[in-house]
C-alpha cells in the first residue's frame, strides 16, 4: 500500500470565532512496510495527522492517496481505508466498553458484516497476534484486566479487521516498564514478522530511535524534518533542540563523552547495547577510561 498526502491542511471550527489551523501544507509519502516514527512537541498537529491519514478527518484543503485512489472520492473508499488502515488512540482502553474479550475483539467485524463462521477464527488469529491466549482471555471481563493487557487487547481489536498498515498514537503512555517492554515488543513483531506498516507517535525518544527506520518532526502544523532515524538524531540535533526535543539520553551522553575530549564514534550509536559496545570497544584499546 501506497500512501500519498499532497498539501494537506486541517481547521477545526473552520469559519467560526475560534477557527485552528492545525496542519498546513503537510506533504507525506509513506511506502509499503515502513516503521516511521512522528516527534513533536503537544499540541503541533500529530494527533489530527494521524486521524487524516486513517480518514476520520477529512482535510480542509489537498488530497489523500492510497494506490492513486483519492480516499474522499466515495464513501466505499473511505470504508476500505478504514479497514486497511487501523487507529490505536493514546489510552485505547478507554474505548473499551463490551462485557466480554470476544466481543470487544469482534465489534468492528460485526460492524463491517462479518459472518458469525469467520468471527472465531478471525478474533483467535488476532489475540495470538497479541499474546494473549484465545481460550483463556475470551470470555474474561475486559475491565479485569491490567492496563498493559488491556491495551493488548485494543490492539487485537484493530488486528482482527487485517488492516495493512497499523497507526499507534503514544503506544506505551502510563504503563509500567514491564507492560511498556511488552508492548514495543509486541509492536516490534507486527513490522518484523507480519509485515504491517507502522506509524507511530511517541515523546519517548529513546523509543523513536530504537525502534523506528524513518522520523517525521513536526512544529506548529507543519512538517520540518523527514528523514532516517540515524540521519535525524546524528544531523539534526541542533534543529531538535532549538525545536525543545531532546535527543536520546544514551546518544546525549556520548555527545557529552565527545564533548570531554574522548574518541568516541558517535555516527552510529542510537541505543544502550550500541553505546556498551562502543564504550567496550575504547575500554579494549586504553581510550577512555
């Protein structure tokens, strides 16, 4: 799947007193299998970005393809989209409101007309998905759960309509680092072993660089940085922090490193186990320590 925002802008209110521009000019091209990561102070448009890219919003100016179709051309387009591209909000659990798994995770194939022989097979593919074992959680009380299952469980519900690309608004917001782990693991999966193409938002920078191939900066609206994950942290940490985003605490600390005089190669280092190799590798040779 191809997708092709061309000059998009959004206003909330639109002709009214308290009239937003929230998007303007927004051009973004996403590509079949891609992790890309949206970083931006609150407030800077990354919510309503991804709901216009999901089609719940529809843009106050340009045009949104998906394989050269314009999704605002028909309503059945608009349906397809829908499925084809799943939602996840910052705290989906909130959204929860069946009495049983089963029926959480089934809604929205019903909603699309699912048939009931297809609604089993469908639900279990997606709780596998998630790692949640179909026979144990299905009839459980949703509202039982803890708040990293739940958010599990939310996730399975996008799943279960076999979208193609996966849209993840602060995926790990307010849960503990256990849960949190799980998660990103979880997410990690779905690119890795699935295939599914991953939109995500998150203000966790060690995240973004850990997890993400492609970053998106946004401020006030508008997209200022598009570029890979090493080329933005390693090239643009002057523009991040005048932005007010901080870099990565581990790849901050090998700035800081550099910055003493030691010869530490900070090109490449994005995560914890790359900064202990490279911190490892100085040790071996008597250069820092």
């Amino acid at each position: 799947m191809f997708i092709d925002l061309k000059k998009i802008s959004f206003t909330y209110n639109l002709n009214m007193p308290f009239e937003k521009e929230v998007l303007k000019d927004v051009n973004i091209s996403i590509s079949d299998g891609e992790f890309i990561g949206i970083i931006g102070h609150t407030g800077c448009g990354k919510t309503t970005l991804l709901q216009v890219l999901n089609g719940l919003l529809e843009p106050t100016k340009g045009e949104i393809y998906i394989d050269n179709v314009n999704i605002h051309s028909n309503k059945k387009i608009l349906k397809d989209v829908r499925k084809k591209i799943g939602l996840s909000f910052q705290y989906p659990e909130n959204q929860i409101f069946e009495e049983t798994i089963f029926k959480e995770v089934s809604f929205g194939l019903k909603n699309l007309g699912c048939k009931e022989e297809f609604l089993e097979e469908n639900v279990k593919k997606a709780l596998e998905m998630v790692d949640l074992n179909y026979e144990y959680y299905r009839n459980r009380l949703p509202f039982n759960l803890s708040g990293g299952e739940m958010r599990r469980v939310a996730i399975a519900s996008i799943l279960a309509l076999s979208p193609e690309v996966i849209i993840l608004d602060e995926p790990t917001a307010s849960l503990d680092p256990q849960s949190r782990n799980i998660i990103l693991k979880l997410i990690k999966k779905l690119h890795d072993c699935h295939k599914k193409t991953i939109i995500m938002v998150s203000h966790n920078m060690e995240v973004i660089a850990e997890m993400t191939k492609r970053v998106i900066v946004m401020e006030n609206g508008k997209i200022v940085l598009d570029k890979k994950t090493r080329e933005i942290f390693r090239d643009n940490s002057a523009e991040l922090e005048k932005i007010g985003l901080a870099l990565p605490q581990i790849t901050k600390i090998m700035y800081d490193l550099k910055k003493m005089g030691k010869p530490v190669d900070i090109n490449n280092i994005l995560t914890i186990e790359e900064a202990k190799e490279e911190i490892l590798r100085l040790r071996k040779n008597n250069e820092i320590f």
